[in-house]
C-alpha cells in the first residue's frame, strides 16, 4: 500500500523536492472503445498519437536515479495500452530498468490468445481489467465498441496461463459504478471471485464513476451531498502522482488529461522531476493545503476524493 500522505507531510515541513511515488506514463492517446464516462473522444486540441520511442526511453532513463522511491509505474492513461503496438517491449524495459508495480489497464478487448503468454512474459506486474457489468447489454452499453463475450474469453484464458504456467502477475477486475450497472455488483463480485487467486493477490474492485473533466460537476454525481472536508482537504494526487502525456507534456492530474489546460513542461525537454518541483506545481499545492482548491477550476468540480471513498475492494 503506497503512503499518500508521507509527501504531504513532507510538504507541510518546507520540503519542495518531492519524488512521486507514482508515475503514469500515456504511451498512446487514444481507444478502441467510447465508454460513456470517459474523456478520450470529447473535443480536444490533443493530437492522437503513440509516444515517440526515443521520448520513452529518455523520460525512463530519467527516472532511473529515483526507481527506489517511485513505487508504482502505469503505462496507461486515456488511451487503450495494447493499441500501442510497442506496449511489451516498454513493460520490458521498465521492468529491466528496475522499477517496481508496473502495470497497464486494458479493456481487454485487445487482450487476445496470441498476445497473452507474450504479455505476461514482460514480467508486468499488475493487469487491471476494466469490465463494467456482468451481462453483455450493460457491459456493452457502458464500453461502447467492446464485445463482452470476447473480454471475458480473454480474461479466463490469460488466468489459466498466468495459474498454468505460473507467472506472478497480479490481476484486478475493475467495476465503474454508475447507473447502468450499479445492481450488477454482487452477481459481478461472485462470478470473478470464483476465478481469481487470493494467493497471486488478484482484487475485484468498484468505485463510484467521477467527474473526470466529462463535463459533469460535483454537484451532479454526488446528488448533491457534498462533504466540506472532502472540499477542504488537499488532494494527495497533485503531492504524489506525476503523469506525462503521449507528446511528454506533464498536466496537473487526471482531470487535465483530455485538455491539458496546466502544462508544467515537457518531459522531452525537461527533468520530469524538476517539472513536477516546478514553482507552479509548488504554487497548487500550497493553495490546496491552504483549503482554497475550490480556487482553482479542475479542483473546483472534481469527485476524484469523494469516488475513493466509495471503493469496494473484494480480495
């Protein structure tokens, strides 16, 4: 479990040279699916585009000085991972450059038997699954453009390869609550549970969907039962997640991913560690320990805090 608050505290005491303890890399923008919460297909200036290989491996090998610190690395951000066709051999490298809790998250539409074995040979440590019902309307309602006959295929089959051959990636099915689907959790949690491995420490989860700059306010998804200390507390991401986008722009967070109205730097020109020490990053976060996030327009109407609150986790 990763300490959140270790660099917030850090932070309160003066400490202006934080490692994150995540980072999340894009290495392509853009998806095989349209799931209706989900950013990636709104108007956007973004380009689609697959990370530039000389770009990825100058941003990693930066990052190597800092491996022991930074304890988890996704390869995944608005964008379907195993579109990128270089997807493997970038978990390869990250993996032989020492870094640990790699993971991707797929909508394993992609995730086909010829794939599999080759994807689990990386030495990826954690694939999450994101399936949103347990019946193929709803799935198929929520991710648009999946074919949930073929995702759950898919899912079985790397299971029993990852069980056969005894590869210790981890996996975790992820359920987006929302109205859609919401009754299908139980009937969901006990159809996966029935498959994955306490041993190999696989999870089944479900949260609430958020905000993610969709448009839709606090307000909205909320039903209106907003939390003041929930608007006042800081929000551990901006301390401890560093993203970097296709092109290596750096954006504040998950909710500037689809517009990337903050741009820090660039990581193709700059350290992404000085990016993420950059006075601007520092000016965010001392408004938001100063209980004034709602000052600044992601923050203001993002469900992020309130939608971690809401996680179920099923081990």
């Amino acid at each position: 479990m990763v300490d959140y608050q270790e660099n917030i505290d850090l932070f309160r005491k003066g400490v202006r040279t934080l490692v994150p303890k995540r980072v999340t890399i894009e290495t392509i923008f853009g998806c095989n699916c349209r799931c209706i919460m989900c950013p990636v297909n709104l108007p956007t200036k973004r380009i689609k585009q697959v990370m530039r290989e000389g770009l990825f491996k100058k941003i990693i090998d930066s990052l190597v000085p800092y491996r022991d610190k930074i304890e988890m690395m996704d390869l995944f951000c608005l964008g379907e991972p195993l579109l990128d066709s270089g997807i493997l051999a970038r978990i390869k490298c990250v993996k032989e450059k020492g870094f640990k809790n790699v993971a991707i998250s797929t909508n394993a539409n992609l995730m086909e038997p010829p794939i599999q074995t080759r994807l689990l040979e990386t030495g990826i440590d954690t694939i999450i699954f994101s399936i949103d019902g347990i019946t193929k309307k709803t799935h198929e309602s929520i991710r648009r453009g999946a074919d949930f006959d073929k995702v759950v295929s898919n899912c079985e089959n790397i299971i029993r390869i990852r069980n056969d051959k005894n590869f210790s990636t981890r996996f975790v099915f992820r359920f987006i609550k929302q109205e859609l689907n919401k009754d299908e959790w139980p009937a969901f949690v006990e159809y996966w549970k029935k498959r994955v491995s306490q041993e190999r420490n696989d999870i089944i989860c479900a949260y609430d969907v958020h905000s993610w700059e969709t448009g839709k306010d606090s307000s909205e998804l909320m039903k209106g039962m907003i939390d003041p200390e929930i608007d006042k507390m800081p929000c551990h991401i901006i301390f401890n997640v560093l993203y970097i986008l296709a092109d290596g722009t750096v954006p504040l967070c998950s909710e500037d991913w689809i517009h990337a109205n903050y741009r820090f730097g660039n990581a193709g020109k700059m350290s992404p560690i000085d990016i993420f020490n950059s006075s601007d990053f520092i000016k965010i976060r001392e408004i938001h320990l100063k209980g004034m996030k709602n000052t600044i327009t992601p923050c203001a109407k993002c469900t992020v805090l309130y939608s971690e609150r809401t996680k179920k986790t099923i081990k």
